[in-house]
C-alpha cells in the first residue's frame, strides 16, 4: 500500500495533470497489488512505476472516452490468457461508468506479462 | 560523422513506419520487435549505443519511465503530437513516450530535428 502512495506521489509530481486521476487510480493499483500478492509474484518498484503511469492513463482516457484503436487478435496468442483475463478483472469490476474494453485489457496485461514471465519464465 | 541512431518501442511491437521516417532523414532506426517492446526501450539504448528512444503505448509512460528509473534518461512522456515531441527534443529529452502513432512523418520529423540540434 505505501508503494502505490509512493508512486502515485511520485508521478503526479512529475506530470501535475495526473492529479485528478489519482483516487481512481490508486483503487486499480489496490486490486493489482492484491492479485499479484495471492499469486505471490513480487512487483519490483520499476515495474510499479510503469504500471502506476499507465492505469493513470488509463483512467485518463476512461474519463474522457477515448477509445484506442483495435488490437490484431493474434497478438494475444503472446501473452498467458490468465494475465489477459486477470486485466479484464481489475479494470472491470471498479464501481464506475467506464466499460474497459479488449483492447485496454490487453494494454495493462502485457505488464502482467512481463511480471509473470520474470518470475515463471516464459510460456 | 556517424548517423543518429534512435531506439523504437511499441507495446505492440509496431514501429515500423516512424523507422521508414527515420531512414528517410537520413537516420539509423532500431524497432525492438514483440509485444512489450516499448518496456526495453532503455536497454536497447544501452546495448546499442543509440542517441534517442521512442516508446508508444497509451502513453508512452511505461518505456520511458523505465528508461529513466533505471539508466537515468531524461524523459518526456504523454505526448500525442509530433509537434510536442519536437518540444521535448529541443528541451534535452532523451526517451520520448508518445500514445500510438505509427507514422513516417514522426520518425522523419524527429530524425531531421535531432540532427538539425547537432546530435548527429
């Protein structure tokens, strides 16, 4: 919990206009931390940061509805359909307006990915 | 007098018309191939010496921060025009992180500029 504090601190110190995504943001870094401790992979402070700036983006474009561009499906056949799924789940289930589509369960589980991977090996 | 030599990273493993950009300026592009290429941004750079990073995602955040957490580059991230990337190059920026955009005016426009600021 004090490292998702810390990088939050951290990020909107270096870019002021994630400031008003933090509070979203920290509750999908909240399930994040607590997916990944169940499954006892370790998250590395790099790794939190990267992940942290890209769930604020996220959120960033949830608010706005921006939608990203659609995302070749064979390109999930490189990442482990747990992390994909896993995506869906922490990005799905937040109390809000905002409907995560693939395309952004894919963005965040290549993290995942690179998180499993690191500590599994590759599949 | 060697040519610039700049790093692209895509979360998609994409990158492949800013790297058409870059050779057409007269630039020598590195595009990391695979999903989560934009996360080796930084290492890349390192093994192969280069001048400039490129990462692409939502945000472009996640290669540049790495980039920054773990060799020290200065950063810039969240852009998404080529004219905001111009920006942060004239502002000393070393590892650019842009949302998609795939485009050989990018790679074109950012090659010409580094090499007009006498990088290369």
């Amino acid at each position: 919990m004090q490292m998702i504090d810390d990088i939050l601190k951290e990020l909107a110190e270096t870019k002021l206009d994630y400031l008003t995504e933090i509070s979203e943001s920290k509750q999908i870094l909240r399930k994040i931390e607590e997916e990944f401790r169940l499954m006892e992979i370790h998250i590395p402070r790099d790794r939190w940061l990267a992940i942290g700036a890209h769930v604020l983006s996220f959120v960033r474009r949830m608010t706005n509805g921006e939608k990203l561009p659609v995302i070749e499906a064979e390109l999930f056949a490189e990442i482990h359909p747990d992390m994909v799924t896993l995506s869906h789940k922490v990005l799905s289930e937040e109390k809000s307006a905002w409907q995560a589509d693939d395309t952004e369960a894919f963005l965040l589980a290549v993290h995942f990915e690179a998180l499993r991977a690191m500590q599994m090996g590759p599949s | 007098m060697s040519k610039v030599k700049i790093v692209i990273g895509d979360r998609l493993g994409k990158g492949q018309n800013i790297a058409k950009g870059i050779e057409a300026a007269g630039g020598t592009a590195i595009v990391i191939p695979g999903v989560g290429a934009d996360m080796k941004v930084g290492d890349v750079m390192v093994s192969e010496s280069a001048d400039l990073g490129l990462s692409f995602c939502g945000s472009g955040g996640a290669g540049a921060l790495t980039a920054k957490t773990k060799y020290g580059f200065p950063v810039e991230y969240g852009l998404r025009s080529v004219d905001a990337g111009i920006t942060a190059l004239r502002s000393g920026k070393k590892v650019i992180g842009f949302g998609f955009m795939d485009t050989e005016e990018l790679g074109r426009r950012m090659a010409e500029e580094y090499i007009k600021l006498g990088g290369k």
